[in-house]
C-alpha cells in the first residue's frame, strides 16, 4: 500500500468551490484543495484566473479515482469527471501521476 500525507483545504460551500485556488502564486508540494459537493454529477473544471499548473482527481463515494485531469493555467478550457462524482481533489501538476495514482487508485480520508 502506497501511502500520501496531504493537507487538503475543504471547499464545500458554492463561494469556495467558485474561488477554489485562483489568483495563488504557489502551492506546497503535498497541500491542495478537496472539492466536497452535494450532488452527484459530473462536475466541470477551469482554470480561469488560477496561476499555477493543476491537477484534478475526480473522485467517486468509495474514494475511487475516475480520471486524473491536467490542467493549464488560466485556461478556459472545462476539464470534466467521466462519471458522476461528488468529489475533487486538486494538487500541483503532475502530483497524482507521479505517485502512479490513476483510474481506480482509492484515496482514503476523504469520505465523511
């Protein structure tokens, strides 16, 4: 079992999930953002007015990985889960594919 300490921030409001990391200038190497929802969808991505290179895990109930999504700084383009998710992690570019987490690598604690 491969394990990773992280310090998430828990954006579970619509105010926070909107800002979510925009207009940072950096990002500690194992800290991020965990995006808690309350529908179960398959929530979209952008980085508009988000400065550094991102990564999303688009994560199911069971803290399964769906799809690992590079993003590009302040881009427009949308980055979305292939399946209906309730759960986002975003972490500095590269950080889930460096650590060989994929489709269906579980990512523990996040689950309440």
């Amino acid at each position: 079992i491969h394990q990773e300490i992280i310090k998430a921030e828990v954006a579970s409001t619509p105010a926070s999930q909107q800002m979510g990391l925009m207009y940072r200038k950096e990002l500690p190497e194992n800290q991020g953002m965990l995006f808690v929802f309350n529908d179960k969808l398959s929530h979209c991505f952008w980085m508009k007015n988000t400065l550094i290179p991102l990564s999303a895990a688009f994560i199911d109930d069971a803290g399964a990985v769906v799809n690992v999504a590079d993003m590009t700084p302040q881009s427009t383009q949308t980055h979305c889960a292939e399946k209906p998710v309730r759960y986002v992690l975003e972490m500095n570019a590269g950080w889930f594919a460096k650590r060989g987490f994929g489709t269906g690598t579980r990512i523990g604690g996040l689950v309440r």
